[in-house]
C-alpha cells in the first residue's frame, strides 16, 4: 500500500494553524451542517490523511473539508480512486513524489497567475480577522457588566454585527472563516438584544432576537444558539409571558451541547428555575436548581468555553437566579439566602448584577418585616446604577412603594426619600 505523506495538506494545516484535533473538529461540524448528524472523526483520522494511509476520504468527509478549506480535494493533495474496468489498467509508471510535485507545482502556479499584476486579486479574509472582532466582542461584554441595559452598547454591538457581516463580501475566505465571521455577528446582534432587553426596550430587543437567531443558523455555533435563545427566555420572562420563555428556554436545552457540556446544561436548568418561579411553580423551581446546582458540580472548569459563558456563569449566576425566582414565589426567606450567597461570590467586574441583587435582596427584607435593613441595603445600590440602569431603577421605585406601605410617615421613609433625591441630583 502507498503510504506516501500528503505533504500539502500539511502545509495547508501548518498556513492555516490546525492541529490534527482541530481540524477534525472544523470537519466534523460542516459534516452536521451537511447531513444534520455529527461526524465521527477524531485527530487519528486527519493524521491518516496526512500519512498517506487514506488517499481518497469517504464522500461525506471529503465534501465537508472542502467546504471548511475552501479548496478541492484534489488540491490538498488527495487521488481519486479509479474507476473498475474491464479493461486491466496499464501499471502505473509516474512516480508518486513526482506526480505530487507536479500537483503541488500547478496550485502554485495558478496562486501566482491570480495574483499577477493586472489582475484584480481579492482580498484573502482569516481568522485574524475573526480575532480581532472577538476582542471587539469581549469589550462588549465588559461594558455590558459594568453598565447594562444602555442604548450605547446596544448600538455599538449592532454596528459590530453589521461590521462582522460586511467582511463575509470584502474577499475569499475558507469555509470556518465564513462560519466564524456568521458566528461573530450573531454574538454581536445578541449583545444588542440583550442590552435592550435590560433597557427594558423590548420591541427591539425582539428585532435583534430574529437578526441573531438567522445568523446564528448560518454559523452552525451551537454555543451562540444556545446564547440567543435562551436570552429570548429570559426575555420572555421579564415580560411576564412565563409560558413562551419556557418555550424557548427548551430550545436552548435540546441542543446537542446540552449533553456535552454540564455547565451549559446547569445555566439552561438555572435559567428554566427562574421561569418556574415566575410561573408560581414551587416544585418545578426547587427541582430545576438542584439539578443546575448538580449540572455545575460536574462541569469540568478546564473545558474550552466562549468568552461571554466565563464572563458571568458561575456560582453567583445561580445563586442570583434562585434569588429572583424565590421572591416570585415569595418565598422571602430562601430568596435572603440566595441573596447573601450571590453577594459573597460576584466577581469585581460585575457591577450591574451586584445592583440588581443587592435591590432584590432590599425587596426580600422588606418582605419580611424589616424596614430599617431593607432600607439600608437599597441605600448600597450606587446611584449610577439606580439611575441609570431601566431594570434597577424600576425595581427601586417598587421598594420605595412597598417601604411607605409597609412603614408610612416613619423616619425610614424620611431616611428613603432624602436619600434618593441625592440620586437625582448626582443624574
């Protein structure tokens, strides 16, 4: 058996920074975007091609690393099997190494005639490209933890979707380039919805869902489909429409990556607890947070995961959540704990949850008949957030209106009151 190296499609490997792994990878994702079922290959199989152990990949295979390089097959160095005949085939004089030679010669010679003066040669989009736009998108997602909900990241995340998009058009790319850049601006456009939803903006918040939602589609990013939908969930639930968050909170949970990754299972499992609470199911919602809470046990903290999942899952999220659904369900006492548990754990860089569960936190004392500690933990939510931030702000006027409920003409009140007209002097 001829086991002469394919020499290109190590080249191409080594231009285009793949490893054996990853390239498999790559290929087993366009064979799901091809058949709708996962490929099967693993680093062993793409180290056969390179060895010359496999000359001619299975059709399926084959399709898909064309689609992910951009180039034929015959172009990354493989032959086709000939054909039966009848006929017995002369033996085979060329010489192999000549013949890949020559193959390798004739692509770069048709590379060189592209780029000969007086031809328009395209220009070549990579995954410096895709790189540069994912520090873009990390700038977004910190801006959204320090602030949150404001219409400048809303727009600035809509304007770098457009920008990810109008690359797809400015010159030739490969296949995952292609589907990196579709990737790209679909996390871009769900940072926009997820800026207007916290805004409260909902109508457009529904807009960028559907742009996210066809672009998600094209990227074949399990990671950023689930993202959107399970935003659209909590969307829903903000909006008080418990039966369509759950809906699309469910979308979300059946992808495959559910089932690979524990961590996107606990978010998925911590995000329908939220819901439940919401809809006043007790039993559902103390179910769903055990399992998340046992999902997060399980998760391996050194599996690769996107830059926005690292950014704010952890711990604290599900505490935060658990908080959220148990003052729905009012149970004032479990939502403390919960409280006290997110507080504890947030990490620095979240300034916007830490305002949101210190004013959930406020609301659960009150609840439970302390006015003076309610009032002053509301009196810890910085003024920025409380002005500034749609969400906090509303749920900070419901505090005001459940305080003079609960305690009307005490000095709390007065305390209250003369606190919050600093805020709207500091605006």
């Amino acid at each position: 058996m001829d086991t002469t190296r394919n020499t290109v499609l190590e080249a191409w490997m080594t231009e285009h920074g793949y490893s054996s792994n990853s390239l498999a990878e790559a290929v087993n994702r366009a064979i799901e975007r091809l058949t709708g079922r996962p490929g099967g290959l693993d680093g062993s199989s793409v180290r056969a091609w390179k060895a010359g152990r496999v000359t001619w990949p299975k059709s399926a295979a084959r399709k898909a690393l064309e689609d992910v390089t951009g180039l034929p097959a015959v172009a990354l160095g493989f032959v086709p099997r000939s054909r039966p005949s009848s006929t017995p085939a002369p033996p085979q004089q060329e010489d192999p190494d000549m013949k890949r030679r020559t193959l390798v010669g004739s692509i770069a010679a048709a590379a060189a005639a592209a780029a000969a003066p007086g031809t328009a040669s395209p220009r070549r989009i990579g995954m410096s490209d895709v790189n540069r736009l994912n520090k873009r998108f990390a700038e977004i997602i910190a801006s959204d933890h320090r602030h949150g909900g404001q219409l400048g990241i809303e727009q600035r995340a809509a304007a770098l979707a457009d920008e990810a998009l109008n690359l797809q058009n400015a010159g030739s790319a490969t296949q995952r380039v292609r589907s990196n850049l579709y990737a790209s601006a679909a996390a871009f456009r769900s940072s926009a919805m997820w800026a207007a939803m916290d805004g409260r903006r909902y109508d457009v918040a529904k807009a960028h869902m559907r742009e996210a939602q066809a672009l998600a589609e094209m990227s074949g990013d399990q990671a950023i489909k689930f993202r959107i939908w399970s935003h659209a969930g909590t969307m829903y639930r903000h909006m008080g429409r418990p039966a369509d968050a759950l809906a699309a909170n469910d979308v979300a949970r059946n992808l495959h990556l559910i089932r690979r990754d524990p961590l996107f299972a606990s978010l998925g499992l911590a995000r329908q607890g939220a819901i439940q609470g919401t809809a006043q199911d007790r039993t559902s919602t103390r179910r769903a947070f055990e399992q998340a809470q046992d999902a997060m046990l399980r998760a391996d903290s050194a599996d690769f995961r996107p830059v926005w999942m690292l950014a704010f899952y952890d711990q604290a999220e599900l505490d935060s959540l658990a908080l959220s659904a148990n003052l729905a369900l009012g149970d004032y006492s479990t939502a403390e704990y919960h409280a006290h548990r997110c507080l504890s754990a947030l990490r620095p860089h979240m300034i916007r949850s830490r305002a949101i569960a210190t004013t959930r936190l406020a609301h659960a004392q009150l609840a439970q008949g302390a006015p003076d500690a309610a009032t002053a933990t509301a009196m810890k939510v910085p003024a920025e957030a409380a002005t500034q931030h749609a969400r906090v702000t509303r749920m900070l006027q419901e505090f005001g209106a459940a305080l003079r409920a609960t305690a009307p003409g005490s000095s709390t009140v007065q305390t209250w009151t003369e606190h919050t007209a600093t805020w709207r002097m500091a605006a």
